[in-house]
C-alpha cells in the first residue's frame, strides 16, 4: 500500500511540482501543488491594487476570497487549474509580479494561517501528493512519506533558465540566479514555518540526479 499522504517539500525551482505530478499521476491521487495558493492571494491582491505590504488587507483576501485548486481542464502545460471566485487564473499566477511579491505573502501569519488551514483539510483526505514548503513540518506533519527536495541554487537557476530558453523566451542566467536566491533567503528565514526539512523527511539531493531518477528513486519510497 502507498502512504496516504505524501508531503514534498523543498525550495523553489527544485523540480517538486514535475516530479510531484507524476508520481501523484503513478498513484492514481491528487496532485495538490500548495504554492499556487500563495501565488492566488498575490495575483489577488495586485490586481485589487492591494499594497502588498498592508498585512491586514493582504492577510484579509486570503481570509475571504473563495480559492479552488482542481485537476488541470486544459493540456497547455498547467499541473492543475487554479480559480479565484470561480474565475481560471492558472497562468497569471506565473506572471513576474506575482513572482516578485509571493515570498512577501507567504510570510504574513494571517495568510499562512488561513490556508494551511485549507490544505490541511483537503491533505487529510488522503490519496494526495502535496507539493510545497512546510507540508511535512506543518501542515500534515503526520503525513506517512515526506520528501525534502533539494538542489544547490546554480542548478535550479539553470533548469529555469532552461525551460524560459525551451519556451523561446529571452532569460538572463545571473539575473535568475540572483532571484533564486532572494527567495530562497525569504523562504528560509521568515519567522513562520521557515523552508527546513521535517526531521523524519527523506532527503533527496537531485544535482546529480535526472527528473526520471527522482521519480524512481520516490516511486520506491511508495512501494
Ligand atoms: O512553489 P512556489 O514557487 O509556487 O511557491 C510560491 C511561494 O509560496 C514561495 O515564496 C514559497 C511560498 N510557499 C509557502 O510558503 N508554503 C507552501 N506550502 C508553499 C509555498
């Protein structure tokens, strides 16, 4: 029997959402990537013209606004669709914007508070492969697998420079190392749920490590 519950956590660009997606798929459970979350009550509060640094408004919105993450409607690249009031706003969660104000979000108590509460709830379940930063440490610290995903930042950066490249975009590799590493600094240092492995996670470093071999190497956690 698989773990009920498989928390995958670790920083970003760390390949958490490919490789959580497939064994989520492997499985036959729901892949549940928490992060959109946060990316939803930025994209919110941007478009509201919410300043981002007024906590009470921001930590409101993630409150009170009705966020729906579901398996994905459309085969254009999403790993699930993410709707606001109803509304798909899967892909403006990827915006820049949203990119350079998300860690900001992510630190407010009120918002984390509002939906680890939500994950928690759609976690317990079961069945489910989530994807984030302090699933294993906090949200379902009871989770039978957790994973910590790990990977040094000059290869994250590569990979996402990579992909934007693949996309035939134009990307600056210092420039998205350097924004690698600013969020990794917010993610891992803020006072609420900072990024750490759980004490029980399973670390895998994938520097040397392919997106297949990950995948086997979570697969035989599974089994
Ligand atoms: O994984 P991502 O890049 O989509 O995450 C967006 C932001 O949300 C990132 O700054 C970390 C934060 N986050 C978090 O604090 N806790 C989670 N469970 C998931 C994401």
């Amino acid at each position: 029997m698989p773990p009920k519950t498989i928390a995958l956590d670790g920083p970003a660009a760390s390949g958490k959402s490919t490789v959580g997606s497939r064994v989520a798929d492997a499985l036959g459970y729901l892949f549940f990537d928490t992060g959109v979350m946060y990316r939803a009550v930025t994209w919110t509060a941007l478009q509201r013209g919410v300043e981002i640094s007024d906590e009470k408004a921001v930590s409101k919105i993630a409150e009170e606004v009705p966020i729906d993450v579901r398996p994905p409607s459309q085969a254009d690249g999403r790993a699930c669709d993410v709707l606001v009031e109803k509304k798909d706003i899967t892909w403006q969660t990827r915006r820049p914007e949203v990119d350079a104000n998300v860690s900001a979000v992510a630190a407010y108590a009120g918002v984390r508070t509002a939906l680890s509460e939500q994950q928690r709830r759609i976690g317990l379940r079961g069945q489910v492969v989530m994807v984030g930063r302090d699933i294993g440490t906090v949200v379902i610290p009871e989770a039978e697998l957790k994973i910590y995903l790990d990977a040094s930042a000059e290869e994250r950066a590569k990979r996402r420079y990579e992909e934007i490249i693949g996309r035939g975009e134009e990307a600056d590799y210092a420039e998205i190392l350097d924004k690698v590493r600013k969020r990794d600094h917010v993610d891992s240092t803020r006072d609420l749920s900072p990024l750490r492995p759980a004490e029980d996670a399973v670390i895998i470093d994938s520097d040397s490590l392919d997106a297949n071999q990950v995948f086997e190497k979570i697969m035989g956690l599974c089994a």
